[in-house]
C-alpha cells in the first residue's frame, strides 16, 4: 500500500498568495487592507478562539469586498493564471512524488487558483481540496456597494494589529489594537453579515484551521491507511490542525519555509528556495518511514544524501539543484523551536517576498 503525500499550495508549491495578490491588485490600498484583515484572523483563530471560525476564513472576508471592486470569476481566474509563480523544481518534484505515494494538495486558496496551478505542474485537480467559490452569483445593490467601499478605504486607514507573546485575550493587546479588534467585528458581524451579500460568510467555507484536518481524515479514511502513513507539508497558521492531526497518529510534518504557527507544530522545519528537499524527504519516507527520515535529517549531509537507498536519478537530481551548499532542514525540538521560528520566518520573506512573507 502506497503512504499518503498531503502538500498545502501556496508555500510548499508556489510562492504566491493568491488572496492577497488579488486584494492588492483590485481594491484600493488593498495591501493593507488584507493584511489588517489577515491578522485579525489570526486574532480570532487563535487568541480569541471565536466559535465557528478558523485560520483562513480571511478569504471570505475579503470576498465582498473584491466584489464591491468589480471582481468576476472570469477576473479571478484570468489573474491567478497570468501571476502564479512556482517554487523551483516544483513540477518534477510533484511528478517524482506522485510515483511512490498517493499524492494530494489541500489548500485555503480559492479554486481558480488551483486550477491554474494544476494545469502548471501537471497535477490532477480531482486530487485537490480546495476553497469553492463562485463569487458571479453574489449581487450587490450600488448601496452595498458603496459602503462596502466605504469600509474598505476604513480599513485601509486601520494599523495591522500585532499580536502580544501568549496572548490569550482581547485585554492582552495593547488598547489601541483593542479598539481595531472591537471595530473589525462590528464591520464583519454586525454590518457586512447583515447586508444581502453577507450570506457569502454562510455559503462560503474556505479549507482551513479545523477543515483541513478533517480532510487528512477524510484521504486517510478513503484510501485505507492510518494517518501514520501519512506525510504532510504546509508552512503556516491553516496548517496547524492538520499538523496536530497527522502528528497525533504517528504521521509526519514538515514545515516548508514556515512562519512561527508552522514551526510550533511541525516536526521537521525546511528551509529552501527549491522543492526537491521535499521529494528527497517524502520518498525516504515511504521506503523507510518516519523513522529513517528523521534519521536522515539528524545526519544531515552530502555524504549521507549520497549514501541513500533511493533511485539515482532522485539523488542526482538533488545534488545538481543544491550544488554545493545544502538546503536548511532540522528536526524542530523544544530547545531550538524559537531560534528555528525567527530563522524560517525571515528565511519565507526572502522566498516569497515581505509583504506575503509576513502573513499569518
């Protein structure tokens, strides 16, 4: 029985943010408005702990007001195709993978997205999760319209909240990141929810935080094998519960290029500008499981790379895309998590640019 490859998208194949990219580029100041918005998710995910939301639910957020900005399913698919950037050496490394392991992408972009991304690297569709929107069937009266642009220019004037070490509370944050907090739920709960296109927060379930979790489950289940057999690979706060997941029952995770949400669950914290380090991984995986990776990484080497029993083309492969330097890859342990969480974090910035880079 083949083992289990789980990958979220944006990170660990591509170095966009589809979300963000698509706020920058349609709404005014969008940039910032998305990052106000994206770390008071991580506000609600993972401070507040608000019922019924989760780490990623950003990307229905946004959606009303990039309807407000004239946003089409057309426009969507039409930008994500025309901006998708690739880790290097994600498209044969996907293909090495998807012949040793039943291979899977589970990811909160939304599905033009993907779609453009499977038709890059070669990747089925049918073996992705993914967030399902079709924003066309959405109206919005001009009155709609012009207070959620209203909102938006709001936001856009909104200082990004930054968030206390161990946090716990809303009295935690400083006072003026409170009155942010307490401003943004009455935009999103008691206004925007409130309008005909509030129904969007309803209809709309992004896949992340609880969602891909449950998803793992849901693979595992459906091919017959134990989430020990599986291998998951994500890099940021949407990854954390599948992390939990698959490590809870004997799984691996690996954190590619993460922030601190990643490092704080993983168990192997990766460091690249090229995706090879995950094929090399996942197929030590699935001829020697979790075990002979973990030995792997803790002799980290040239000399052990090229003494491994796997296929010479994957070792030569390798070793022609890392030269002479190797890619970052430790085993996350109590005692250096800290230093592996400010290291990977500025490492992702380099990788994928420091407005995205920073993101929950």
């Amino acid at each position: 029985m083949k083992k289990v490859f789980i990958s979220d998208c944006e990170g660990p194949i591509s170095k966009n943010d589809n979300a963000f990219e698509l706020t920058a580029h349609y709404v005014p100041k969008g940039e910032h408005v998305f990052t106000v918005i994206s770390r008071y998710d991580d506000v609600l995910a993972d401070v507040v702990k608000k019922p019924g939301y989760k780490a990623g639910d950003t990307l229905k957020l946004i959606l009303p007001f990039l309807r407000a900005y004239g946003v089409t399913d057309r426009k969507m698919r039409s930008f994500s195709a025309k901006t998708l950037v690739l880790i290097s050496n994600v498209k044969e490394s996907l293909a090495l993978v998807q012949k040793v392991a039943n291979a899977f992408i589970v990811s909160t972009s939304y599905e033009h997205y993907i779609k453009a991304l499977c038709q890059a690297v070669d990747f089925p569709f049918r073996n992705v999760y993914c967030t399902r929107v079709k924003i066309d069937k959405y109206s919005l009266s001009l009155r709609e319209r012009d207070r959620l642009m209203e909102l938006a220019a709001e936001i856009a004037k909104m200082p990004v909240i930054e968030i206390p070490k161990g946090a716990s509370s809303i009295r935690d944050f400083p006072k003026q990141h409170q009155q942010v907090i307490k401003r943004l739920d009455e935009i999103f709960w008691k206004e925007v929810a409130r309008m005909e296109i509030g129904k969007i927060f309803e209809e709309v379930n992004p896949v992340g935080g609880r969602e891909k979790a449950e998803v793992v489950k849901q693979i595992a289940q459906k091919l017959g094998v134990s989430l020990s057999e599986v291998i998951y690979v994500g890099d940021s706060i949407t990854d954390t519960e599948a992390y939990k997941t698959v490590r809870s029952d004997g799984g691996l995770t690996i954190s590619f290029n993460g922030n601190e949400y990643a490092i704080r669950e993983a168990e192997i914290a990766v460091m690249s500008e090229k995706a090879l380090v995950t094929a090399l991984l996942t197929i030590v995986f699935c001829k020697f499981g979790k075990k002979g990776v973990i030995e792997l990484v803790n002799n980290w080497s040239f000399k052990k790379i090229k003494e491994l029993d796997v296929e010479e083309e994957l070792k030569n492969k390798f070793l022609e895309a890392y030269g002479d330097k190797l890619p970052r890859v430790e085993v996350v342990t109590e005692a250096n998590m800290e230093k592996l969480a400010k290291e990977s974090t500025a490492f992702r910035k380099t990788v994928r640019g420091e407005a995205i880079g920073r993101l929950g």
